[in-house]
C-alpha cells in the first residue's frame, strides 16, 4: 500500500512538474519567439520581392516559423497529456468549462 502511495506521489510529482515546464515554454513561443520569427519572415518576404534578398533566405525565415510551429505543437500535445494523466490520477478536472 506504501509502495503504491509513494508510486502515486511520484506520478502526481512528474506530471505536474511537465505541465509547469511546458506552460512556461507555451508562453515564451507565444510572447516571443513565434512573434520574432513570423516578423523576420515578413521582413525576409519584403526583401525578397524588392530584390535586396535572395530565395534560400526567405526559405530559410520560412522554415524557422514552421520548426518554430512545430515545436509548439509538440509543447502543447506534452502539456495536454500530462493535464490528462494528472485528471486520471486525482479524478479531477483540471481544464475550465469552455476554456478553448
């Protein structure tokens, strides 16, 4: 029983843990990064087309928004899963009625 009490706490610990991290970097991707990148690729599009910048680096601005994009994605899907495994470990709802 103390063994399962100890492996619970540990879950509970971990999972919470993942969604403190991976809230924090959600923020930074949506206050910072992902705005930088999508500005430098607006810049990188406006060089382009007046001829002051060549493709491979408006290809290259456009493959850091979408790494960028993807990465965050990931971050929310890890987010996600811990948020469900710590409402499978309590048996609480963690999310807001019509949050999204």
């Amino acid at each position: 029983m103390q063994a399962q009490s100890q492996q619970l706490a540990g879950d509970l610990r971990s999972q919470y843990v993942t969604v403190q991290q991976t809230s924090e970097l959600l923020k930074i991707h949506r206050e910072g990064l992902s705005p930088q990148a999508r500005s430098e690729f607006q810049a990188s599009l406006a060089a382009y087309q007046s001829g002051k910048q060549d493709f491979q680096a408006l290809v290259t601005a456009f493959l850091d928004v979408l790494h960028l994009d993807e990465d965050y994605w990931q971050n929310v899907a890890e987010y996600e899963t811990a948020i469900a495994r710590l409402e499978q470990l309590t048996g609480l709802s963690l999310h807001e009625e019509g949050a999204k």
